[in-house]
C-alpha cells in the first residue's frame, strides 16, 4: 500500500495469510483480553499464537522476541493490527457489507496454493497445519474476514466524487505522476566478440529469445529467456549503471543496441517499448484517494470509538 499515513493499512501475502490463521489458531491458551474493541474481544491466546505463526514466515524476529522490550513493542504493533482488523469489521456491518461463501471458497482455494508454495510443497503445508492444530474450516471460516478490508475499500471509492479524486491528484502531483518506463530484453556473454558475431544473426532475423535461451549465459535465462520486464525506470538504481546507458540509447521499438559492456560481461539490449512520462487518469488514481479516505476514516474511528488495551 502506498499511503500508510495511518494505523490501517492493506496487508501483502504473507501477513494476509498469517492472519487468516489468526483466529483459528488461537483457541486454545489464556482467554484473558489484551484488547477491546467496541466490546469485542482480543485474548491473549489469539496474539501470542500470531506471534509463534509470524515467527515460521520471518525467523529474523527470533532476536527481537527474545528481548523484552523488543517484544512488547512487537505485541504493541501487532495487536494494533488486530484492532484495525476488528473495526473493519464492524464498519463492514454498519454498510450492510457480506461476504459470501462462494467469495470465502475462492479466496481460501488461492491462499491455499499460495501457502503451499511457501512451505515446498501441499504436504509440507498440511503438516505445518496439522502441528498448529488448524484444519480446512477453521481456515475457511476466517477467511471470510480477510475479504472486509477490499470490500470497505472499495466502498470508500464508490463515494468519492471526481473532485475528491482531483483534489487528491493536486495534492500529491509527485505520487500520481507516472514516469516513463522502459521494456528490455538482454543476452550476456563473455566476449564482446560473441556478442558482435550474435548480433549479425539478429539482425538476420533470428528470435531475440530463441537467441538468449541458446547463449545468454545469465542464470536467469532459463526462466525469462533474457526478458527484464516492462517497469525499468531510465535511471533504475538497481541495474548496472553502464547497462542503463545503453538501454537510454535505445530509441526505437524493436532496436537492439551494440555490445555494451558492463560488471557483468557484454550484453545486447532489446528495447521492446518505451513510454513516456504521463499523469495517472482519474479511475488509475481513484483507487489511491479511496485509500487515503479510507486510512484517515479508521485513524479517526480508533481514536473515537471504544478501543481498550489492557498489554
């Protein structure tokens, strides 16, 4: 999420799946309320469990848990995330917001082949299942809450007008600025002398990636067969600095650059397109100001509805 101003925010994958396991996994342990909200309920039980679950995905939070004020800031932060969750919740049912089992069965379908590619394998994600005593309903049956967030969301965008989203486009002109972005392909090789003699074959008319998956010797080629991708900023910091100027050399579609040389051996580039620096339309920067509306809503929610912590 890009604007993060606020308490509430959209979460990525990972944490997404950790919190559907949130709540099935946190049965058993102490019932004793840690949180408060509007008169519901965060036990002990259900942040600690969030605590052990987060540790299997990020075990560079071990250190931290083992120090004591490094852990409470932790459980701080966390549970402030579960109360985010909790009044989202709440204002769902305020808007007479439902979600429907067919909307739970899908997304439970897609979580499911996510997690599985995490742990290796399904097997190795029913076993780590099995040792959290967690089984398919308790994770179906809490993913269904995971589904309130977009749809509060996409509510909030439903309200704006086109002036709320032009006054948030004047605000922040940087963010909605679009820059320009290019779309290459390269093939690496040892020698400028390979590369000049597989650039003649290009320009004979071989295939750019036919060519790259038979001599590229770039590891990546067996998966990409040399294509870097349509997002490449011009002065992209995490690219090969002398690779970038020959790839800006580059001006028409379809081009391919002379030998260009870098840290990593002799490329050929293949510019693919490249697109100007432009403003986000109206709809493109609707979803950023329903974003925002959303953030500043629920920051003002927490501090005026009944939210008890009691760490």
């Amino acid at each position: 999420m890009l604007f993060k101003k606020g308490r509430v925010m959209k979460w990525g994958a990972v944490l997404l799946l950790l919190a559907m396991l949130l709540a099935a996994a946190g049965c058993g342990g102490s019932s004793k309320a840690v949180a408060e909200v509007n008169g519901e309920k965060i036990t002990r039980a259900q942040l600690d469990t969030y605590i052990n679950i987060l540790q299997l995905f990020m075990p560079q939070l071990e250190p931290m848990l083992k120090d004591k004020a490094g852990r409470s800031a932790l459980e701080g932060q966390i549970l402030d995330t579960m109360v985010d969750t909790v009044l989202i919740k709440q204002e769902a049912r305020k808007r007479n917001i439902v979600v429907t089992a067919e909307e739970t069965d899908a997304l439970y379908a897609q979580s499911k082949g996510q997690m599985a590619m995490m742990f290796g394998s399904e097997s190795e994600l029913d076993k780590k299942l099995k040792d959290l005593k967690i089984d398919e309903k308790d994770l179906k049956a809490f993913i269904g809450s995971s589904l309130y967030s977009d749809k509060v969301m996409a509510a909030f965008a439903e309200e704006l007008t086109d002036e709320d989203v032009v006054s948030f486009m004047e605000r922040y002109p940087d963010f909605v600025r679009v820059p320009s972005m290019l779309e290459l392909s390269h093939i690496l090789f040892e020698t400028e002398e390979e590369a000049l003699d597989a650039r003649e074959q290009l320009l004979a008319g071989e295939d750019f990636a036919s060519l790259a998956e038979e001599l590229s010797t770039d590891p990546s080629v067996a998966m990409n067969r040399g294509y870097l991708g349509n997002d490449i900023l011009p002065d992209a910091q995490d690219m090969d600095r002398d690779f970038m100027a020959g790839a800006n050399m580059l001006v028409e579609a379809g081009e391919v650059s002379e030998p260009v040389e870098s840290q990593f051996g002799w490329h050929l580039i293949k510019l693919h397109n490249r697109t100007e620096e432009s403003v986000m339309s109206l709809d493109e920067a609707r979803g950023f100001a329903a974003e925002e509306s959303f953030n500043s809503y629920f920051d003002a929610l927490y501090t005026e509805q009944s939210v008890k912590i009691f760490l």
